[in-house]
C-alpha cells in the first residue's frame, strides 16, 4: 500500500509541478506586485489584460504579452504546453471566461463553478467522510490486533497479522487504498481551478457586490476601505468550521494532532488572507462553505443509520 501511495503522488507531482502559476519578477528577482490592489503579478497569464496600469508592470518587467489574445478570445486548445496546463488549467479557464460572459460577472462565474465542481467530487469526498466512519468502528480491533503482534516481526506473524487485517477491512468494508485514489482525484481538479483564476487577469479587472476582484485587503484597509475585512473574517470562519467537522479523524492521538494542525492552519490562513485578492477569498470562502455544508450532510445520514 505505501508502494502505490508513492506512485500516486509521484503522478500528481509530475501533473502538477509541469505548468504552475509564475509569479512575475523584476530585475532584482522580487516578485511584482500591483501598488494600486496590492496583487502578485502573474507571469504566465494565458490572455492579456485590459488595464493600463497592469499592462505597464508587465512591459517595466520584460514581459511581452502581444502575442497573447484578449480574454474574451481565448480558445480552449492552444499550443501544447504540458498536461496540467492543456488538460486541466486551460480549459478550466475558459470556462471561467465563457460562464462570466453568460451570467455577466466573473465573481459569479467563480462561485457557480466551484459549486459544480464541488458537486462533481461530491460523491467521492461523501465516499472518504464514510470510509473515515468506519475505521472508527473498525479501531478498536485494529488496536488489538496491532498490540497483539507488536513485539512480532518475524514473516510469518506479519503474514497472519495481514490476513486478520484484511478480515477486519472486509467486515467494517474499508478499503485501505481509498483515500489515496480519492485524493488523487479531488487535488488536481481543485487546485488546477485555482491556477485557471490566477491566470486570467480579466477576472481581477471587474467587481463583485461591490468589491473589486483584484484588491486585497491589506490594501483596501489601508485606503481606508475596512469593508473588506468581510472577506478575512468569511475565510477565517469557513475554514474553522470547515477543518473542525472535518469526517477524517480516527483515534484520540489522531484527534489532538488534527486539533493542532487545524489551528495552525487556521491561524496561517488568517494571516494570508490579509493578501488575497477578492477573486481567490471568493473561490477559497465558497469553497470551504460547501465543505461545511457537506459534513452537516454526512452527520445527517449517520444519525439516521444510528437511528
């Protein structure tokens, strides 16, 4: 099992470390950033921005964007470039574009496709929260059988401790393998979305119920503009809640360690969220909210098997 959990992330490295976002830097290797919104510059856009002020970082830095086509004319083939980035960041993007033209913003356009999206890797996120239910049952007998053959390390005890394992797996119908093959499934769509956002500068270029798509929140606070602080405080609650009914924890150690890494997470994404753009606090706030949504589902179907 641990052979193919490391040939399954060897695969999404190699998917994924082909074609990631870049982040524009100048003659001193310091990345760029937008004074006016207080956003990275993105050196691998596929299309060219419309905003002046943009379009000028981009020429001070080197960058030459002619050859790129404006937004709304983007094809979803193009010149091949490597998997990630024509089969799954290229035509993620023109979806984005192609959704913001038809409901005419690219705000709406990033919740309604996180949502699909979500919804399309619903029935195997649902599939690892009820794998995760069952090891719970299912420890209790694990932890016997571990103890049982703790001081064994001969070939034949490890061979009976593999065989009532299995048995064990069979009876509470866990499959040891799942979570890798469900992981691999779910990351690369989930973080290929959000490399398609970064990469369209048309999408930072408009607003959403009032906030533009491009300004952080470092920036807006320091123009005086503390409306923003929704965002942070949406990111901050959304990832709390969406990490404490997190469905994967399976013994108490188990618990206290899920209980500090949540923290930690939870603390390290407040911080960064002080420097997302509206666009990306969108994405990240909808997406943890389904999350959340989800979870409240599974203890639904839970309670009434328990019932």
């Amino acid at each position: 099992m641990k052979k193919i959990s490391k040939y399954l992330i060897l695969l999404f490295l190699v998917l994924t470390l082909s074609g990631c976002t870049k982040v524009l830097k100048d003659e001193n290797k310091k990345a760029v950033v937008n004074p006016t919104t207080g956003q990275s510059i993105t050196e691998n856009v596929l299309c060219r921005p419309t905003d002046s002020e943009t379009i000028k970082l981009y020429e001070e830095n080197g960058k030459d964007l002619t050859n790129l086509p404006e937004c709304s004319q983007m094809k979803i083939t193009g010149e091949y470039e490597s998997i990630w980035n024509s089969f799954f960041v290229r035509p993620l993007a023109w979806v984005i574009i192609k959704v913001g033209e038809l409901v005419n913003s690219s705000g709406l356009a990033i919740i309604l496709i996180t949502l699909a999206i979500r919804l399309i890797l619903y029935p195997i996120t649902q599939k690892t929260a009820m794998q995760s239910e069952n090891i719970k049952k299912a420890q209790p007998e694990i932890d016997r059988i571990e103890k049982k053959y703790k001081d064994k390390t001969d070939q034949e005890s490890m061979a009976r401790k593999g065989q009532e394992m299995m048995l064990i797996y069979k009876k509470y119908d866990i499959n040891p393998l799942s979570g890798c093959f469900f992981a691999l499934f779910q990351i690369p769509l989930l973080f290929a979305f959000l490399e398609a956002i970064n990469r369209v500068p048309a999408i930072f270029e408009g607003k959403f119920l009032g906030f533009e798509m491009g300004l952080t929140p470092l920036v807006a606070m320091k123009n005086g503009n503390f409306i923003y602080l929704i965002l942070v405080v949406l990111i901050i609650a959304t990832t709390y809640y969406s990490f404490k009914m997190n469905k994967t924890t399976t013994t108490p150690e188990m618990q206290k360690q899920n209980n500090m890494m949540m923290w930690f997470m939870v603390i390290f994404i407040g911080f960064m969220s002080f420097q997302l753009s509206s666009a990306i606090a969108i994405y990240w706030i909808v997406s943890s909210a389904f999350t959340i949504f989800q979870n409240i589902i599974t203890d639904k179907v839970l309670s009434h098997k328990k019932n």
